[in-house]
C-alpha cells in the first residue's frame, strides 16, 4: 500500500493544486463518498458544513457540480464529499461510475455559509433528508472530535432504513456521547426486516416526540425544497423563532450571505380577511386567515364530523371546491387526496375566498 505523504511543514490546500482521489466508500444504493488529498500534503482548512465545486471530466465536456463537504476539518489530511445519484444526475453518474483512486480533478473551494460555527448556540436541531445529511455529518463529527458535550438533536428521514446514509457511524457517536439524540424515520420498512424507528413523513407530532425542546434550539435544516418547506412550515405554526434557523439545499447551495434566497412562506395572517361559503347549506361565513374551517364551520353552526384536530386522524377530511388553504397536518390526509381537492378542515386556514362542499 502506497504509504500517505505527511508533510507537517505543508501549507493549507489552495484550488491551485488539483485534489487525488484516494479512495471510495460505498455508503447506500448509487450513494458513495470519495476521499481526497493534495498530493502536495497540504492540509484541509474550512468550516463544518461547507461545500466544494468538482470539475468533473464527463463524456461532451466537463462540467462543475457542487458538493458539501462530509468530512470534518477537524481531520485535516482528507477531504470527503459523499454523493447520491437522481435520475437526471450527470457530474455524480460520472463519479460513481468512472472516478477511482489515483485520478486527479481540479476543484474550487471550499465556500459557503451553512456552518454552526457562524451561529453558536447551546443547543442545536439538525433536520435532514436524503443527501442533506452531508453538513450534519460534518457538524456532529467536529463537535465530536472536540468532545465539547455538544446538545445535537440530530433528524434524519429517510425512504427506507438502508437509504440512511451514515446510520452505523451516527449510531456510533450517539452510543457514547449523552449529547447526540438520534431519531430516524423512514417513509417505509424493509422487507422482512423490523424496524422499531419512527414511520412516516416527518410532522409537527414527530418533532415534539424526537426533539420536545425544539424551541430553544438552533436549526440546520438540508434536504430537498419541498422537504425544508414542509419544515419551515410547522416550525413556523409551533411559533419558532424563525430568526434561530438556517437551510441548505443539496441542488444549491449558498456561497454568501448576500446571495441567501429570501424565505417567503406564506403564513396565515391574523389581519387578512377570508370568507368561506359552505355550497350545500347555502351559508357565507366571514373570518380571519388564522381561523380553521373546522372552528368557522361551527360557529356557523354546521357540523364537520372530526377527532383529533391536529391534522393526525382523517376524521374532518372534507372538499374544496374552490380557493386555497394553508394546511399543515400530521399524516391524516393523502397526497392523492390534497390533489383532489380534499382538505383536514381542522388544520386548513383560507387564503381569501374558498368555497367547501358541506
């Protein structure tokens, strides 16, 4: 085995100098991460949570993909990106299937604003997806390395428990510091495998039983779009200090502060007016955006038959013929059913006008 070059006196790695692969971990299903060094010896200096650009050599030209860093510079003679193949990926289809140790690529970086090290808390909440764990891994193994009995309520989701990405190296951690709370849910288990994990889309009731104090937590959230949505959305209705959390796309990340996209939610407001006209009792209810269908129904005196009332039974699920809502539930109403113009009247605001058939 080539023994590596350490060279104490090396200076730190400068995208002057083209990055070797060394070696390559398969991780889950078309998910691998690949470790590099500066064949110099110069050593690795950014922040937990950053990303790198690879110029990548693929078949009609090169071109240059983005990637967070999964390492930690905590460990500084590697660098690692671990990286997940879509359907429409060609710089990571490349990686998996032609890059090997001993190649050379040329890189930029390391650059961005997603890091913990910008926003230091006492406690943190990393929520992720998918690829999204790479900045979460890299946070936790620093905070690791340093043994700073750092709180990292940790969050992963995932489609099925072998999509988890790092599961046994998280669990490793969370074995032996009290620090890291690990919680895991998988949309779906394995066949003929048990899994005692949390099952389902991530939702405020799940954040309340894997996290309870997530309002005095810092939060880093990765994933994709509609998954951070789905996050800012019930953190927002649970009245978390939004000023407190941070995101992170794995499809883009953020170089500077100023090039940060403005989250522009929309939220029930309090001041808005709506109306709401029940169809088949011929009844035209005024409101606030932040009243339920469910409590303007009965005030009007119609009854929607209904159970929990957050969003987790089915028992109000009702039809909109008309308008549009701002709902946030746990899990009671199908994707197919919210197409179809079905709504939870317990957890859905009206957004000016909307029309139901009661």
């Amino acid at each position: 085995m080539k023994k590596p070059r350490l060279n104490w006196n090396a200076e730190p790695w400068s995208e002057d100098e083209p990055l070797e692969c060394v070696m390559v971990v398969p991780e889950t299903v078309d998910t691998a991460t690949f470790i590099f060094r500066a064949p110099s010896g110069a050593w690795f200096d950014y922040q937990p949570g950053q990303f790198i650009t690879l110029d990548l050599p693929v078949a009609g030209g090169n071109v240059q993909r983005t990637y967070t860093i999964s390492s930690s510079p905590s460990r500084p003679l590697s660098i690692s990106v671990t990286v997940k193949a879509q359907a429409s990926s060609i710089g990571t289809r490349w990686m998996l299937d032609h890059l090997s140790p001993g190649m050379q690529i040329k890189a930029y970086g390391p650059a961005g604003i997603f890091s913990f090290h910008r926003h230091p808390a006492q406690k943190y909440l990393f929520i992720s997806a998918g690829s999204g764990i790479t900045p979460m891994m890299s946070m936790t193994t620093w905070a690791w390395d340093h043994a700073q009995n750092a709180d990292i309520a940790f969050l992963h989701a995932a489609r099925r428990p072998s999509d988890i990405i790092f599961r046994q190296r998280l669990e490793q951690f969370a074995a032996r510091v009290p620090g890291i709370q690990l919680r895991f849910t998988v949309e779906e288990p394995e066949p003929y495998t048990t899994w005692t994990g949390y099952q389902g889309r991530l939702n405020q009731l799940m954040l309340g039983l894997m996290a309870p104090d997530y309002l005095e937590r810092e939060v880093f959230c990765c994933g994709p779009e509609p998954f951070m949505q789905a996050v800012r959305e019930m953190l927002t209705s649970l009245g978390y200090d939004m000023e407190m959390y941070h995101q992170e796309s794995f499809g883009a990340p953020v170089q500077t502060e100023s090039d940060a996209p403005v989250i522009d939610d929309a939220a029930p407001d309090e001041d808005a007016r709506a109306q709401i006209t029940f169809s088949a009792s011929g009844v035209t209810a005024a409101c606030a955006e932040t009243d339920t269908v469910l409590a303007v129904a009965k005030r009007a005196g119609l009854n929607i038959p209904s159970g929990c009332t957050f969003g987790l039974c089915g028992t109000c699920k009702i039809r909109k013929t008309a308008g549009e809502v701002h709902m946030i539930h746990n899990g009671g109403i199908s994707d197919d059913d919210i197409a179809e113009g079905w709504i939870l009247a317990c957890c859905s605001n009206p957004r000016g006008r909307i029309a139901i058939d009661l």
